[in-house]
C-alpha cells in the first residue's frame, strides 16, 4: 500500500504553470492547423514559456514527482503538437517545410529518449533547460516570424547534438567506471 506523501510546497504553483501551459499548447495546435502560423507561434512561446516555468521549479524544489514527471511529458507534448501540426499543414505545399519538422520532432523525441534510458540504467545525464527553450524559441519564433523552414532544421541540429552529448555522457560515464 502506498501512503499519501505530502508535496513540496510551491507544488499547485508548479501544476498550475505545466497544465496552463498544456492548455495553451493545444489553442497552439487548434491555430496552426487553422493556419495561422503568427498567432500560432505566439501562443506556442506562450505555451513553452510556461512549461519552462514550470519544469524549472518542479526540477528545483518547487514540485513533487509527479510534477517533474509532468514537464517531461508535455514537453514531448509540446514537441508533437507544433512540429506535428507544421508538417501536416505544410506537406502539400512546402515538403521540405514538413519533413524539416518531421526531422525536427524524432529527433527531438531521440534526445529525450537517449536522456530516459540513460538515467534508467543509472547514468546521470543531465536535462538542460537551454536545450528545451532553444528548440521552443527557434520553433515559436519561426512560425511568429515567417522563417519556418530554417528554424525547424536548426531546431532538428540541436536536438540531434543534444543526444549525441548526451550518448557522450553515458559513454564517458561507462568508460570510468
């Protein structure tokens, strides 16, 4: 039986900036496929913004398990919704635009999965905050400012060099021991 342990305090602050965040992101996801990628990437920093926020204090005394489990869980969210939504609006017209955020979100979801399996085999691998918001400004600020195609394949290089520090991490870690 598992008994109810008492959250850190700062814990609905923290919930409450990961599921706003989470809100805005699917309004993000409803414009975009409406096609209005301005109004879409600023919900969209709006939406990262606040999972920022969130994840920061959840990671940093401001939240319990479940809050840290939460960040990581909307990230991918946050990921899947815009990069998916982009692709599917843009494969007709612009496919180098869709692939380019296809690219962009396995590779994205490859760094969080080389970060997980690391840390579940017991490495420590660290989650960055200034990868995550480097993807989410490049992406937001792409659709805010019609410069789309460049960010998601800038967006893609950063997450495929974020696993490839991370594989280096587990594999340096392996090495020493």
């Amino acid at each position: 039986m598992v008994r109810y342990q008492r959250q850190p305090p700062g814990t609905a602050v923290t919930r409450a900036s990961l599921l706003a965040g989470a809100l805005l992101l699917g309004v993000a996801g409803v414009v975009l496929v409406a096609e209005r990628p301005a109004w879409a990437g600023v919900i969209a920093g709006c939406s990262g913004a606040l999972l920022l926020l969130g994840g920061h204090r959840a990671n940093h005394g401001g939240g319990g398990p479940v809050d840290r489990m939460l960040t990581e869980l909307f990230d991918r969210a946050w990921d899947a919704v815009v990069l998916g939504s982009t692709a599917w609006v843009s494969r007709i017209d612009e496919p180098t635009l869709a692939a380019g955020a296809l690219v962009a979100l396995c590779a994205s979801f490859l760094s969080s999965y080389v970060r997980a399996r690391g840390a579940a085999l017991g490495y420590s691998v660290e989650e960055s905050h200034v990868t995550r918001a480097l993807r989410y400004l490049l992406i937001a600020g792409g659709l805010a400012t019609s410069t789309l195609q460049a960010s998601v394949w800038v967006a893609a290089g950063v997450s495929i060099a974020a696993a490839m520090v991370r594989s280096g991490q587990v594999a340096r870690e392996e090495r020493a021991t």
